[in-house]
C-alpha cells in the first residue's frame, strides 16, 4: 500500500531546473504546493498566490538572510522552511 502511495505521489511531481518568469507564474497558479529555494521573490510571489509553500534555506549567502526571512514566518505558520542540505 505504501509503494502504491508512493507511485501515485511520483506521477504528480514535476521537477523543473529554470523557468522564465511567465513560465513561473503560470505553474503557480496552478499549484497547490511549492517547494522552492527560500529566496524572497519566491518566497512573496507563492504567499501572495495564498499557495501552500516549503522553502530549502542556502545559509551560506549574505550573513544567512535566507534563513532570518524564513525563521519569522514559520513561525507565523505563513510556510515551512529546511536548512540548507548541501
């Protein structure tokens, strides 16, 4: 039962390396979850779309910013946020 839950997961994920602009905005509105890099472009474009979001934090840029835009609203529940796993 597990393996079945696990192939119907599979089907419904698409893994994309770069998308312009446009290409973005229309996956987003479409989705119903986003995982994205926790960049703060990404991070208001999913909330202002009201999508269910979970964030990869690189804590290695700019004196960890990523992680202190992430850390607030977590804990407001706004989204749900990984440290870096490189």
């Amino acid at each position: 039962q597990a393996r079945n839950l696990q192939m119907k997961l599979m089907k419904s994920i698409e893994i994309f390396d770069y998308l312009n602009g446009q290409q973005f905005g229309a996956l987003m509105r479409k989705s119903t979850l986003v995982i994205s890099h926790a960049g703060a472009g990404s991070i208001l474009e999913s909330l202002r779309m009201e999508k269910q979001l979970f964030v990869v934090v690189n804590d290695t840029l700019m004196h960890n910013h990523q992680l202190e835009i992430c850390r607030p609203l977590a804990k407001d529940k706004y989204l749900y946020y990984s440290p870096n796993v490189a």
